[in-house]
C-alpha cells in the first residue's frame, strides 16, 4: 500500500523544535493527541493508489477520510491487553489473534508492525520523560524490545495468514468438500480415519452416529468461521471445551484427532490438497487446537475429573486433598482464564444428585481451627446467586440440603429451658439494593417455584416470621381493616337502607368515595411497582403472555380491584344524582336499567324489575365477601383449608369442563329425536341443555312420558356417563385430593402466608426496605460459644429447647480441628462414626482432632 499523509496544518508559525517534529509522526501513526493540542497530526488524509485503509481491499486509486480515532482505540487497547494479560501467554495470544484481524482490515501489514513498534516507544517515552519526570534509561530499552518482539511475533503470524489468503482458501476447500460429499460420507471418512489414527478416541463417541455426523460438519463450520474472523470461536471455546471435558475429552485427545482431520483432507481434496492448502488448515488448526488444548489443561482439576467419572468417593478424596483456604472455591469455581464454570451447578445440571449433595453439604460445613473459621456460604452465594430458581427447577430435593447448612444450634441449652440457634439468612433475604423487586428475591423465587414441603422447613419459617412480625402483620391488618371499613358501610347502605331512597344518596357517594380512594391508592402503587421494575407476566392465551404489576397479578388483589371500581360506578351513577328529587325513583330511570318496566315511579302493584345497576351491585357484594377470606390467613388451619379449596377447584373444573362436552353432545341428540314435543323440554337446544342439567342436580323429575326406544337409549346413555360416571369419578378424584393435601396443610398454610407476606412487601418504598435490611445488622458476627464470634450473614435467636426435639436440630455441628493452622494445609480426614456410637456425640473424642467427627453436618 503506498500511502501518502498530507496535513492540512500550514507550516506557518513558530519553527517546531525536532523532539515536536517527532511527537507530530508519531501522532499521525498512533492517532493519539501526544502533544494535547486537540489534534492528531492534523487532519489526515489517506491517498492511496492500491488499497483501502479501512477495508484492505483493493481498487482504483481514490482519497478517503482515514478514522485515526478508531485506528488509536485499536493500538491503546492492544497495550492494555498486553500488559494485563503479561502472566498469561496463551490468552494474550488469543487475543492479539483477534486485535492482528482487526489491524488487517485497517490495512497494516508485517512491514508496518516495526514503525508502530517505534512509534509506540516514543510515545512511552514522552508520558515518562515529559509527564511523569522519569527518565528513559537502557533498562526501560530493553524491556521495551523484548516486549514489542513478543507482540510483533504473534501479531506477525495471523497478519501472515490473511495476507497469504487462508480464508479464502479454507473457504473454497470446504465448499469443495461439501459439494462432493454427503454428511453422511464425510461422518464416515471420518470415523474410518480416527479408527485407524487413534481407535482409543471411538469410545467418547456415544451418541447416535447421524447426530455425530451433524457435530463434525458444525466443527468444520467452525474452523472455517475462523478463518474470516477468530474473534467468535473464541468466545464460543470456553462453553465448548466445558462440554467436551464431560464428554472426559483431555488434551491428549487433540493431537489424534488433528491427525484423524488431516487425513480427512486429504482423502477428500485429492490432488486439491496442495501446499497451500495444507499450510491454510494447519494455520486454523494450531490455532484453534491449542486453544482448546489450552482451555481443557486450565479446566481440569481433581474435581472436574471426579465429576466426569460420576465417582462420589472420588469427588470427597478431592476435596479432603484441598488446602482448607481454597476448598469453598474448588467446589465453587473452575476459572478458565476470563470465564468461570461452576462444578456445583455441573453436577446439579447433569442429574448427578449424590455429587451435588455433597458439594452443598461440605461447602456449609462449619469448621474452625485456631486461627480461623470456615464457612462457604459467602462463596456458595456470591457464584450463585440464582441457585435457589436452578434447584427448584432442576433438583428440590437439593433445597433441604442448602437450608440445613444455613442453621447452627448450640449444643446446650443455656438456662436448661433456651438454646441459641443462627439462622444464616441475608442471601435468601436478599439486599432490596440488589433485588428492588421482592418477589425476584431468593425467597420470592423460592414462594414462586418452591414444593410446598420445603416451607415447613425451620430456616425458611424464621424468615417468614420475620417478615410477618416486622411489617407484614402490621400492614395486612391495616389494608383488611380499610377493606372491612368499606364492606361494612355497603351492607348499612346498599342493603340495610333502600338502595332507592333519593335521602340515603349522600351515604351511597361517601361508600363511592372511599371506594375511589382505594382505586386511586392502587392505581399509584401498580403505577410505581411499574416504575420500580415489579412485574410480572400474565399469560392470557397460549403463546400470548402481558406484563402487569405485581399487585395486581394475584388474583385476589384484581377482584378488590375490581369490586371497587364497580361500586365507585354503582354509587355515583345512582339516579339519584341527577334527579333531584328526595323521593323514590324506579330502576328503569337509572342509565344501566335492563328491565322491560317502562313506568317512571315505582308502583306497588307491579312486580320489581332488577336493573343493570342493582346487578352490578349484587355482584360487588359477592367480590367484598369473597375478599374476607384474605382474613383465614390469619388462622394456619383456615389458610390451608383456602389453600386446599383452591386446588380441589382446580380438579373439579377439569371435570366441569368434559361434562359440559358431554352435555352439548346429549342436548344437541336429543333434540333432533323430540324436536316435535317441545312440552317434554327437548324442543330447542337451550331447552334440551337446560333440562339435562337440571337432571344431574335432581332439581325436577325428568318428563319421560311418550320417550322413543332411542330416546330412551340416548337419554340413560347421558345419565350412566354424566351420573354414574364422571360425577363418581369427581368425588374419588377429590376424595384423593383431600388426602394427599391433607398431610401438607401445614406447608399450604405457610405458602399463603409467605406469598402475603411478599405481596405486602411489594408495598413498602425502597428507603423503607433498606431500612429494615439495616436494622437486622446481617453485617455482623454471630457467636458461637460466649466470646467466640463466627461468620457473619444472618441473625441468632433464643429458641425453646423443645426445638432439640425437631428432626433438623444437629447438636453444634461445628468442627473444631486443633493442631497446625494454615489455609494452604488440607483439613485432617477423620474416619466417621460406626452406627454403633453413641447418637448423641458424647463418646467424641474432642482431643483427637475435632468435635463430632467429619459427618457433623444436617444430615
């Protein structure tokens, strides 16, 4: 590229001194303002006669506008990535790979590295001479050659590639391939070459063969795709080689089966397979085999070889060899250079539940030596965050486990009545700061999604109870108060007094009134629940889904809405309001009169006619007694009865739905057989529909006289169906219901409980969370034995000693290991206890190195 750099600075002014002269080149090279004159060597030209600097293709010669900002961003963030990545060669490689690709397409090639190189080191120079007063010594020299040859080296090859066109012809060849080959032969041709290279390889290939062939074409794909541009592959490599080390794929395995892919080529290509060829696919594959290679030699530990075998005895050996500073981390975390994976989650989302478990146990075992305390849950929680949502999706069974290791009860009860038990609960809480939304907390996510059984759980009823005593209790009462006010003044207006007394039209507006208030009230806290992120999603059809406020995708929460938007209507569209008179007007003068009535007064003669207006009434009066049963949640047992009805209600409208199908069927039969002899109730299909009903209620005797022999069929056919059938099939459906809920009412009881709590919670202003979060000190130590303070992140209470009589109560499970004490010393393996010892611990042997042995978790 023969470029020429024209400013269109004048060269008028003051003569500049060499050093600026030299300052001005390198400005023009690197795109930097060195000297802070607000320009970069003027603004630049690029006449080229060959290439495009910002493209590197060719054509006629032409005059572009050359963006030396951009070109300046590219070189500073090479150094930067340089000098953070120093201590890691093989990552540094990777991304000078994708920086080499960038400066291509800005059109520098090999024979330019060496000037930026120069033109770097002068700019080094400068921020140290003139800005920093440090002087440039030979020391500064050297180390600047060794580190600009490092760079140019790798820089260099990949610059080489492109300029030799390696994507052009990795993109050709695999054209060549695919045009001539099927993905079956190819898959064939591959598997005969792995057999014959290294046969050991052909048993990490257990998955169908059509489904493996379709995995070579993708991983052809991707050696092609880097070619264009390396930049995706690797950030593709890291989820690609967890995936692999699974499958127990090593780094041994890549030299064969790089030899099973050239040999592949050739046999594909033929006589295509030339030189130039073999160097392009050797560029791809050098790259993009030791950065897989690389990747597989970070990843691999004790750990993740323990998770691929599926060994649990291996996986505790793993861990019983890890210095007790990094144990948490090795359960927690495999870091792949910038990227982490977690073996904990590894193994909750392979199904390897027994692994799991452990992890989760021995991450939440307590343990102390002389210096220290350890304790996982800060590591546990701060890698995952989400793993309250990841076990109530893929393994419930795990939130037993996690809950248990986040309480600790002291081994003796202090005045033989009392014992101290820490509950560790700030991540389940979770900072409002964090999670705005109460319902995204953990806790939200575990009332969501969580089994019903879990909430029995004593961790989990603390933090119910502490929401309900601090706020949640307060506040229910308050809003079923208001609402109780508001029914109350219904029933002495709408139903105590005539609803047709022009005089009570005051009271009926001051009901309206405080009807109103409470729309508006909730119209601002959905409109800030809105505001503040709070919603939900409400699907309304399959495939059709509506975000909405929380509040108001309870169910409960719309009907009050509901009911007190209608009664706002009921109370200021009384007729009243716009006749003007104090006496009795009729239900056909109000604007939503549905009766035939046509008289303007009400006449004692004549039968009542209800209009639109008094149903609309008589079903807000449903909606504010159907809104008292909030009130049973008051009372457990009540709370699980509301519960349970609404899960037999589920059961019985599945039922309700298929007799109403068999009840169109019958009605539509019957009447086409007894359309002649509508007295018999069959002459239209309402008729026929109406009389089937009222049937199966036994509400009147059937008028069968005069029925056909197939009447008579088709109509016993309906009752054995409907009768004998589907309502004997409700009754042993719900039969089995209330059993099965029955065992569970407790938890029921809870969860609606939880879910009112959260829902209050909703309510409260972010400050007033933050508040409460700040008074529950979480922050803080919890102590153990009296002067001995342990991990932080939760609360201690004085319980009753009958809790020592609860299934999840461990006497002190802390283990408390004497001897040298050391983070990078692994924690002293002790044999656990044979069955035959003493259950309550006291034949342990404290001396011997620790306190209840190493099986002293929950379980």
């Amino acid at each position: 590229m023969n470029t020429n750099y024209m400013s269109r600075a004048g060269d008028g002014g003051p003569k500049k001194s060499a050093f600026m002269t030299v300052l001005g080149a390198i400005e023009r090279v690197t795109g930097l303002d060195i000297d802070g004159d607000g320009t970069v060597g003027g603004d630049v030209i690029a006449e080229q006669d060959d290439e495009d600097p910002g493209t590197g293709r060719g054509g006629a010669a032409k005059k572009t506008r050359f963006s030396r900002l951009a070109w300046g961003l590219e070189i500073w963030d090479m150094v930067c990535v340089a000098v953070e990545l120093i201590y890691e060669p093989e990552l540094l490689k990777q991304r000078l790979t994708v920086i080499a690709s960038h400066f291509f397409s800005y059109g520098v090639r090999n024979t330019h590295l060496k000037a930026i190189g120069m033109a770097l080191q002068g700019v080094i120079g400068e921020i140290l001479i003139v800005h920093l007063k440090t002087p440039w010594s030979a020391a500064e020299s050297v180390a600047w050659d060794w580190f600009w040859a490092y760079l140019e080296v790798n820089l260099k090859r990949t610059i080489d590639a492109y300029e030799a066109g390696v994507a052009d012809r990795i993109s050709a060849d695999w054209k060549t391939m695919m045009t001539s080959h099927s993905e079956a032969e190819f898959g064939d041709i591959f598997y005969s070459e792995l057999q014959e290279v290294a046969p050991e390889m052909i048993r990490l290939f257990v998955r169908p063969r059509k489904l493996q062939y379709s995995t070579f074409i993708e991983f052809m794909q991707l050696l092609v795709r880097f070619s264009a541009g390396p930049e995706e592959y690797y950030n593709q490599v890291k989820p690609l080689a967890i995936r692999h080390m699974k499958y127990g794929v090593t780094s041994q395995s890549i030299k064969p089966f790089g030899a099973a892919l050239f040999g592949v080529l050739k046999r594909i290509l033929g006589e295509g397979y030339n030189e130039s060829s073999k160097g392009a696919w050797e560029y791809v594959w050098t790259s993009v085999s030791r950065c897989m290679a690389d990747c597989l030699n970070v990843g691999s530990n004790l750990v993740t070889v323990s998770l691929v075998a599926g060994e649990v005895d291996e996986l505790q050996r793993a861990l019983d060899l890890a210095p007790r500073g990094q144990r948490a981390d090795w359960i927690t975390r495999v870091q792949i250079h910038d990227s982490v994976i977690s073996p904990l989650y590894w193994a909750v989302r392979d199904g390897k539940v027994d692994m799991a478990r452990l992890m989760i146990n021995d991450l939440l075992t307590l343990r102390a030596d002389t210096d220290a305390y350890y304790f996982g849950y800060d590591q546990l929680w701060d890698v995952h965050p989400d793993i309250v949502g990841v076990l109530c999706k893929l393994c419930p069974a795990l939130l037993d486990d996690l809950f248990d290791g986040m309480m600790w009860h002291s081994g003796s009860s202090g005045d033989g009545d009392t014992i101290r038990v820490n509950y560790y609960i700030r991540a389940l809480l979770g900072d409002p700061d964090v999670f705005p939304d109460a319902w995204a907390t953990p806790f939200g996510v575990l009332a969501l999604h969580g089994p019903a059984s879990i909430f029995v759980h004593p961790l989990v009823v603390k933090v119910l109870e502490l929401k309900w005593k601090r706020f949640g209790m307060a506040l229910f009462l308050a809003m079923e108060g208001w609402y109780t006010l508001i029914l109350i003044g219904f029933e002495v207006v709408f139903v105590t007094m005539d609803a047709h007394d022009c005089n009570t039209i005051g009271a009926r507006m001051a009901v309206g009134a405080f009807a109103a208030f409470t729309v508006l009230a909730q119209s601002f806290l959905m409109l800030g629940q809105m505001r503040g992120g709070q919603v939900g999603t409400f699907v309304y059809f399959p495939g059709r889904s509506i975000t909405l406020p929380r509040w108001v995708l309870k169910h409960s929460n719309a009907l009050r809405l509901v009911s007190m938007i209608l009664l706002t209507l009921v109370s200021f569209l009384d007729p009243c309001t716009n006749s003007g008179s104090s006496s009795s007007v009729s239900s056909s003068s109000n604007p939503l009169d549905i009766s035939n009535s046509t008289n303007t007064t009400l006449q004692d003669e004549e039968p009542y006619h209800s209009s639109g207006l008094d149903i609309i009434t008589a079903l807000v009066a449903l909606l504010l007694w159907g809104g008292t049963f909030q009130l049973c949640t008051l009372n457990h047992r009540l709370s699980a009865f509301i519960f349970t009805t609404g899960v037999l209600v589920s059961d019985v409208s599945r039922v309700l739905a298929v007799l109403c199908l068999i009840i169109l069927a019958f009605a539509t039969a019957l009447v086409r057989l007894e359309q002649g002899f509508p007295d018999r109730g069959f002459g239209t299909f309402p008729d026929a529909a109406f009389t089937l009903v009222r049937r199966i209620l036994q509400t009147d005797p059937m008028p069968t006289e005069g029925f056909s022999l197939i009447s008579w069929i088709f109509f016993l056919t309906f009752a054995m169906m409907s009768i004998v059938g589907m309502l004997n099939i409700l009754i042993a459906q719900l039969s089995e219901t209330v059993a099965a809920l029955a065992l569970r009412s407790e938890a029921f009881a809870i969860l609606h409980r939880v879910h009112l709590s959260l829902e209050v919670e909703t309510m409260l202003s972010l400050s007033k969370r933050r508040q409460i979060w700040t008074e529950l000190n979480l922050h803080e130590n919890l102590p153990f034995d009296e002067g001995y303070l342990g991990p932080s992140g939760g609360i201690q209470c004085i319980e009753s000693s009958s809790v020592m009589l609860h299934p999840k109560y461990v006497k002190d499970r802390l283990i408390r290991v004497r001897g040298e004490a050391s983070p990078l010393l692994p924690w002293p393996v002790v044999e656990k206890p044979e069955e035959s010892e003493d259950e309550d611990g006291e034949g342990e042997d404290e001396d011997a190195g620790s306190q209840a042995g190493v099986d002293d978790d929950p379980n």
